[in-house]
DNA sequence: GAGTTTGAAACT
DNA sequence: CAGTTTCAAACTC
C-alpha cells in the first residue's frame, strides 16, 4: 500500500528546486478535453500507430532555439513520424542499404502485454492504443514515464499515483521545467535527419533512403544491441557512432542482425526474440565480451558485404570508431553538415540568412490542427449528447466516433506521409538555428530539431484551416453518427429551445477548449521568448569568436564526407521505416523545431481569459 | 502473473 | 564527469 496511495506522495525531494518554463505536450486532444470528465474518457483513441496523441503544440521550440544545432544535421526533410520513444534519434537520408529488414517494425506501439485496454472496443486488429505506462514510483512525472517522456499526458494508464494529467498541471509542469534544465533537449524528438550525401559505403543504394541516428546513442552492455532495452533497437536504428555500447551488433552487416530480420518475420517477435538471444549468447560465447571480439561478426560481415564495414573501424565493441575511444566531437563532421544540410533542405528557412521567425512558428502542425478540429468536434458532439440525453449508451458512441475522427485524421496524415511506423524524424533545424555555426561541442547535439510530428504551419495555414475546420466538423460529423447520434440530439432536439441551449452549450465548450489552447500557445511563445533571449545573450559571445572563423571552416563542405570514415554516419538501415516515404514527409517541413508542449498554462495573466 | 534483466534517467 | 541508485520496460519462466 504504501506506494500506492497516492496522493500524497513524497513528492517532493525533486521538485524543489525547478523552476522554468515548461511545457510541451503532445497531444492536444487530451487537453483539450481538459476534462477527462468530460469525455468519458478514454484515452485512447489514437488512431495513429503513433504514440500517443496528437499534440497540439510543441515546445521543441524553445529548446531548438537554444541551441543552435550541434549537429551536423542538414538534413532536409524533417519529417513527422513518430517514432518511439527513444530518445534521440537523428535521421539521415540515405540510399538503401538494406532491403531485407524492413520486415519489423521498430517501433511498435503496443506491446504485447496485456494492457489494459481502456477502451475497450477497440478492434483488435487496429490497435490504436497509445502506450499506457505503469509507473508506481515517478508519479509519471519523470522521463521514467514514457507518457510523459513523450510530452503527452497519462491517459487510460495503469499508473499509480500519476500527477501527469490535466488536473495536475502545476506540478507537471514543474517537473518539465525541471527535466528540461537538466536537459534541455528531453522532449526533443529523438530523430533527427540529415541527408547523407554519400553513398560511400552503401552500394547499394537506392536513393532516398534515410540514415537515422540516436541523437545520444544507447550505451547497451548486455543486450547487444539486439533486444529493445536498446533504444536503437528500438526504435529501428541501427547503432552509431554516437552509441557507446558494447558488443554492438546492430550494425549494417551485422549477421546477427540480419538473422533477426531475415525472412520477415516482421511479426514474429518470438522468433526475434529467440534469434537475438542466440546472437548474443554466441558472441559471448565464443568471445565473451571482451575477447575476440570481432573476429565472427566482422567477419562475416565483411564477407557478405565486403565493403561496406569493413575495415574501418570497428572496435571491439563493435563500433565505430574513430579515433579511439572516445567519440570525437567530431568536430568536422559537425560543421560540416551544416552547409549540406542547406542544400538539401532547400526549404529550409534560412539557415545562412537570419531572418526573423515568429517565436510560435511552426508550433503548431497541421496534424495538430487536424487534431484539435476533431477534439473540439468531438466534444462538441459529446456536449450536445450530453446536455440533450444523459443516457449511458451514448459515451460509447461518443467514443467511436471520436476514436473514428481522429482514426481518420490520423490515417490522413498517415497517407500522406505513406507510413509512419516509423519513426519520426526531424529534420532540424531551424530557425534560430540561424546562427549557423555554431557547433556544439557536440553533444548538445542534437539541436537540430526535431520534431516530432509534422510540418509547421504557418499563420496564413492556420487561418485557411479554420474554414477547413467547419468543414471538417461538418463532415466529420455528419458521417460519423455524431450526427445521427450525438450530435442529432441537439439539432434534433424537438424543442428548439433544447436546441439552442445544447448549441450554446456546445459553443461553450468548444470556445473553452480553443482559449485554452491559445493559452497555452501563449505560454509557449513566452517561454521560448524568455529561453530565446538568454540563449542570445549566452551565446553572443561566442558566436562571435565562432564567426571569425567559424564559417569560413568549412571542413567538410560539402558534407560528404564527414568523419574521418564514412561521415560517420551510422550504419543504418531503418528496418522499418520506409525511407520513401520518410524523406518525403521530411521534407516539408523544415522548420522543425518545436516539439510539443504539454503545458497548459492557465494562469497567466495575459492569457486569454473567456 | 511473478520475477528477472536491462539500460536510461536521476541522483550523489 | 564518473559512480551509484532508481525506475519502468523488456524479457523470461
Ligand atoms: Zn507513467
Ligand atoms: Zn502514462
Ligand atoms: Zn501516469
Ligand atoms: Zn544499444
Ligand atoms: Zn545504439
Ligand atoms: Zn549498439
């Protein structure tokens, strides 16, 4: 029991000290319905094999403009996949490098466990369920929690004790703030991409594919590399040379690996499973981790590709190595990038230029908007059902529906982008990036941005998709039964004068929902503006002495090369995730910056009041 | 489902 | 920054 209860909790040794800004949600829709009591609750009802849902807003923001990218990324496309959770990813565009793996899926969603399906009906062959966490110790307040890890909010979670909801924002919210002054890139997208220009290694290429990488690499010991305690694994990656794990065999080439994959067993996880236990027990079986290392593995490996790995470098560990243990900032491969990735992304806001970039730029994506349309719709639907008929029945109509908008929101995304199983990628970087060079020592790296979901939008978007936002009510409505059911009642309603209270009442809350969320916009911009500043004013100075020589050291050039081997680029190929279809969804955005915002502010004073 | 293993996150 | 502890998921049985 005793952890159990919980409120009370012990909250306390941590929270202390944090202070700031914090925010970063993902999904909007749950805030919005800032009730849970008002929809009947089910979280769930994400339609997209993404995580978790959609969010509205990110809050990527401020960390992107603090840091200006460390990263070598260039990329171009910032895409919007989602991916795991694990924790930093880069993306690189790449050839194809391997065809066969794709048969797994990194990331997937669900696990096999048994959740607790909060739901219910949710078909079984669609799982839409966002993950659910059963954190007992962390109050869900802590990146333990992959909910809030994820910037979302605990939804139908098996959690114990979670202060990761609406009704603890305050407390939320100072835990983010907290997470993010220990690392200011905590909510970051753990993808970042970045064009790979050289087919160096791969021969295969095909062209676009993407290269992805962890942004602070896994540090695996035991697992080599193969099993999902290994975020790369995880999050379908292979390893690189920001990875500092030990007999790695999630390497392009890796027999290990492909025997993993081999066939497609992409469902079979028993079979991985079984596969990956084989390869690591062999390895430490013949060599032990220490020992021979590479002697099975490289072999083969280059056996079968010869060229790819080959002799650089990898070390007994099975890395790469560049020059000897410790991960050379690698300065040149950071630079470096930096120019390609302007090319590459052409879109790009300007990197080289400077140009002034609202503060809320590119918060707020079109899925997010899409997202927000279907949550005010749906509560809309629930408010007149609500009002109009009381009966029990209908919360579960409701919920289809909603499940079944934001099902359809999501696939729409979905097929846009061509799958999103994947990952989400980002591209970085962004506008503040402007400074352009700076280079990080590296590790803040991964400043690039990333963003976790889609394209930003710009205010002119923004406004076309209010229109789009009637219509979509409308249809969304219409077709769905909230209509024919919820939302008939109202209009349905024989009284007119029922009628016109359910509409007001509709009206109510769906205005409520949308102050709300241009509160907590508000918020977001302040914060970012507060980060922005200090970032400037830190980093004048150096920026400086770094423009003196800083642009003009354009070690890499051309990108094309950037490490010492093989630009260093990870060894890579995303199982999983489509390449294609990546690249394409990168692509539009670039300005990625933000993630997502899980706060909701609702104190300020200048917020919107109703 | 209980118990173990694992590596990130948090803490010192 | 390294070493230790805490944590929740992944995995095993
Ligand atoms: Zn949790
Ligand atoms: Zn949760
Ligand atoms: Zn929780
Ligand atoms: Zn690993
Ligand atoms: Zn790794
Ligand atoms: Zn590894």
């Amino acid at each position: 029991m005793g952890e159990s209860e919980g409120s009370e909790f012990p909250p306390k040794k941590q929270q202390q000290q944090s202070e700031n800004a914090y925010f970063q949600t993902k999904k909007l829709a749950r805030q919005l319905d800032f009730t849970q009591g008002v929809l009947p609750d089910h979280p769930q009802s994400q339609p997209s094999p993404l995580q978790k849902p959609p969010l509205l807003v990110s809050p990527a923001a401020a960390q992107s403009q603090s840091q200006s990218q460390p990263q070598p990324q260039p990329q171009p496309h910032p895409q919007s996949q989602l991916q795991p959770q694990v924790a930093e990813i880069q993306v690189v565009p790449q050839q194809q490098t391997q065809q066969q793996q794709q048969p797994v899926r990194a990331v997937k969603p669900e696990s096999p466990k048994s959740i607790p399906i909060p739901n219910t009906e949710l078909k079984d062959g669609t799982p839409k369920k966002q993950r659910q966490c059963n954190c007992k110790h962390s109050r869900c307040l802590k990146l333990y929690c992959e909910c809030f890890a994820s910037g979302t909010y605990c939804d139908g979670c098996n959690c114990v004790n979670c202060y990761n909801n609406v009704e603890n924002e305050a407390a939320r919210r100072e835990a983010v703030e907290a997470t993010l002054e220990r690392n200011p890139n905590a909510f970051r997208p753990k993808i970042a991409s970045s064009p790979h220009g050289t087919r160096d290694s791969r021969e295969e290429t095909g062209d676009g594919l993407v290269f992805v990488k962890h942004n602070k690499g896994c540090h695996c010991k035991k697992s080599g590399c193969l099993k999902k305690y290994c975020e790369c694994f995880q999050a379908n990656i292979l390893c690189s040379e920001n990875c500092k794990c030990m007999d790695c065999k999630n390497f392009e080439g890796s027999e290990e690996r492909q025997a993993l994959f081999h066939g497609d067993h992409g469902n079979n996880m028993a079979y991985i499973q079984q596969a990956a236990n084989a390869a690591i027990t062999g390895a430490i079986g013949s060599s032990g981790y220490a020992s021979p290392p590479v002697s099975r593995k490289r072999k083969g490996q280059e056996l079968f590709f010869g060229q790819t790995v080959k002799d650089p470098s990898i070390d007994r560990l099975g890395h790469f190595q560049q020059g000897s243990h410790t991960r050379p900032p690698a300065p040149s491969s950071s630079l470096p990038s930096y120019p390609v990735a302007r090319a590459g992304n052409a879109t790009i806001l300007g990197p080289s230029k400077i140009t002034y970039r609202s503060l809320l730029a590119d918060i707020i994506q079109p899925q997010d908007l899409k997202e927000l349309c279907s949550v005010l719709v749906v509560l809309s639907g629930e408010a007149a059902k609500t009002f109009s008929d009381q009966r029990n029945s209908m919360e579960k109509q409701v919920e289809d529906q909603r499940e079944t908008l934001l099902a359809s929101s999501a696939h729409e995304r979905l097929q846009s982008h061509k799958e999103s199983d994947a990952d989400k990628i980002v591209a970085n970087d962004c506008s503040s990036a402007n400074h352009a060079d700076k280079v990080g020592p590296d590790d803040s790296s991964s400043d690039g941005a990333d963003m976790p979901k889609g394209r930003p939008m710009s205010p002119g978007t923004l406004e076309l998709m209010c229109d789009e936002q009637d219509t979509m009510l409308m249809a969304a409505a219409s077709p769905n039964g909230l209509m024919g059911r919820g939302c008939n009642t109202s209009s349905q309603l024989p009284c007119g004068q029922g009628m016109a209270e359910a509409h007001a009442e509709q009206e109510r809350i769906v205005l409520t929902k949308f102050r709300d969320c241009l509160n907590r916009l508000i918020t977001f911009g302040e914060i970012k503006e507060t980060k922005c500043s200090s970032l400037a004013r830190t980093e004048l100075g150096n920026q400086k002495d770094r423009l003196s020589n800083g642009i003009g050291n354009t070690r890499t050039g051309t990108g094309s090369q950037r490490g010492p081997f093989s630009n260093g680029v990870a060894k890579a190929v995303p199982p999983t995730a489509k390449p294609t279809q990546m690249v394409t969804s990168i692509v539009s955005t670039s300005g990625s910056d933000l993630q997502k915002i899980p706060g909701l502010p609702q104190n300020g004073d200048n917020k919107l009041k109703s």
